[in-house]
DNA sequence: CGGATTTGACCGGCGC
DNA sequence: GCGCCGGTCAAATCCG
C-alpha cells in the first residue's frame, strides 16, 4: 500500500510541475496572499478545515483558549514527537517538541495552526441500533464547531501517513470540494483514545499534507521506545514517559520553526490576531525513502508579530535537498 | 481468523 | 423545503 502512496505521490509530483507554475511557492502563495502578515494565514487554513467556520467561530474558539486556559493544562500532551527511526545526526532532539530539530533533511517544511477546544464532552454514543432502521446513528457529538483542541499540521510530504507513532483506523474517506485529492478519516485504534484525525492534501501543492488532530491521546504512542521497526539500532527517543499530560499549563512554546527550503521566505507561521492564548506543539518527522518531513504546529496566543517570531524560527536552508529525480 | 480498509449510504447543519 | 456538504457508520472486502 505504502508503495502505491509513493506512486502516487510520484504522480502528483509530476503534475505539480506540470500544472504548477510556481512550484517554488509553497502554501504562501495559497494561504497567503499578501506576504503581510500570519493572521491571514490562519484564516484561510480554518475556513479549510471547517467549512463553515468563520471569523466568529475562529474567535469563539480563541475566546474559549483564552477564557479556559486550565482546558489546555489538561490536555496538553500534544502528539509527543515519536520519533520515528530517524537516523538523524541531528543533535539531540530531545526532549521537547519546541526543540526544533536541527535540520537534517533538506526536504522539510512545516506549519502549523491550531484551533478549538472545548471541554470534556461526555460522548455520548447512544446510538440507536434500532435493526429496522439501516443506519440511523447520528452522532451528536459537535460535528461542527465543536468545542475539542483541534490542531493542524501542515507538513510537506509526499507520502499521506506519516506516522506520529500512534495506530489509527481508517473511517472514512470523502471527496474535498476544492481538491482533486481526498480527505481521510482516522480515529486512534486505542481504546478509550477519542482522537481523530484527518489527512488532506492541499490542492494548491500536493506535497503538502494537512492533518488535523482532533482530541488528544489518553495513552502514550503505542510505539515503542525501543525500536522493533526500525532498522536502527538507535533510539532518537530518549525518554518520552511524562506522566500524562504536562504540568505546564502554559506552554508557551516558542516552537514556531518554519523552514524555508527553498523558497526563501515563504515560510508563515500561525498567528491569532486576536491576541489570545497561544498554544503550540507537535512536530513529527518522518523519513521516506530519503526524504524527510517535518510538521510543527504551533499556536498563539497573543497577538505577537510573527515577524519577530518567524525571523527567530525560521531556519533557513540553503540546501537544494535532492528532490526526487524523476 | 482477526483486524484494518474500502466504499456507499446516511445524518445533521446550513444556505438558498 | 430542498439540496449541498462535511462527517460518520457499517457491511463487505482485503490482507497478513
Ligand atoms: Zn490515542
């Protein structure tokens, strides 16, 4: 299956450089119009993910970070950094997710946004299994603007899953309006995890691969520290056991590192305009087949200037990673 | 055989 | 009220 993704990837590559005419912009050109400032990149992002979100929803859930930062203390596990086998010569990483990791594959590029949260929900599943009727269960959770931590990953990939080091279950599956490629559903096969997720592709540049995790994990990543999969002797993960959640009811990452790989400055963080809470997290890296992809996200809280923020995040990196040839 | 995917149908919300 | 749309379910299917 994976094979088929590269295929696919590969195709989309192809057609990237066909019907692209500035490959070279990245989602800066999509996202952003204006090189003016972050504020717009988030919104364009939320309205992509919740269709019919809006400015007032997107304040909403900027209201509700503000007003409950004690939420955030709850769940703020934010998808610890699995650290896939990668052989990276990256010093350490470490330990913490901010810590951006030194560079080591030219091919990365990441983003990152974050949106609602909301309170502990009961879920509650009652769905009826009446037999007469074929499929009657609603589910009555907040389809949309529900109130849980949602969080965007824009990660430069070719390949759709990247493994964050959970096990996800594939449910569903559906066309984007705007796009040629398809939105996945997943949910964490852990019993008792309500996290979801989903996995699109950006219409603009396929390389790109949005996901939005729903929820946050009540287990620690089913991988193990010690890697069976991994060829690699070594384990990047030196000790990823926090009790559960961070005590830091602040978080204040500093973490909004972008990329530039290429283009020089496209790189965008997320900003929240409205000078709210900010929250951030999460970074994944993943190597494929020699190339690597790294995904932060990142959210914030008050009304910073990206422009300070970015100009200390951005790394810069002159290196022409060895695309794919092809 | 068990678990993960696939895939079409269904549901609730929203816009017109 | 109807149709569109995003999201979810679940039966069938696939795969190790
Ligand atoms: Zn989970």
């Amino acid at each position: 299956m994976e094979e088929e993704k590269i295929k696919e990837e590969v195709l989309r590559n192809n057609r990237d450089q066909n019907s692209m005419g500035n490959p070279g912009l990245l989602f800066s050109d999509a996202i952003i119009p204006n090189n003016h400032t972050t504020n717009l990149f988030d919104f364009p992002l939320i309205d992509t993910i919740d269709s019919s979100f809006k400015p007032s929803t997107f304040l909403d859930l900027l209201a509700t970070q503000d007003y409950t930062p004690s939420l955030f203390d709850l769940f703020s596990p934010p998808p610890p950094p699995p650290q896939p086998p990668l052989p990276l010569p990256s010093s350490a990483v470490a330990e913490s997710s901010e810590v951006l990791n030194t560079p080591t594959t030219p091919n990365s590029s990441s983003v990152s946004c974050s949106s609602t949260e909301r309170a502990f929900d009961n879920d509650d599943v009652d769905r009826d299994k009446s037999p007469f009727n074929k499929q009657l269960k609603a589910k009555k959770k907040n389809q949309k603007k529900g109130r849980e931590p949602r969080f965007a990953f824009m990660t430069k990939s070719e390949v759709d899953h990247l493994d964050d080091g959970y096990r996800w279950r594939k449910y569903g599956q559906k066309a984007v309006k705007n796009s040629p490629y398809p939105r996945s559903y997943y949910r964490c096969t852990t019993a008792g995890c309500g996290v979801k997720k989903r996995v699109e592709r950006s219409s603009d540049d396929p390389s790109i691969v949005v996901t939005t995790y729903e929820g946050q994990h009540t287990h620690q990543s089913p991988i193990m520290p010690r890697g069976a999969l991994s060829s690699t002797a070594f384990t990047p993960s030196p000790q990823q056991q926090p009790p559960l959640v961070f005590s830091q009811p602040q978080q204040l990452y500093r973490n909004q590192f972008t990329y530039a790989p290429a283009p020089p400055a496209d790189v965008v963080t997320c900003g929240g305009g409205f000078g709210h809470v900010f929250h951030s997290f999460g970074e994944e890296r993943r190597l494929i087949d020699g190339r690597t992809t790294t995904t932060t996200s990142t959210t914030t809280t008050d009304s910073f200037q990206d422009h300070g923020l970015l100009q200390d995040m951005i790394v810069p990196f002159p290196e022409e990673k060895e695309k794919k040839v092809n």
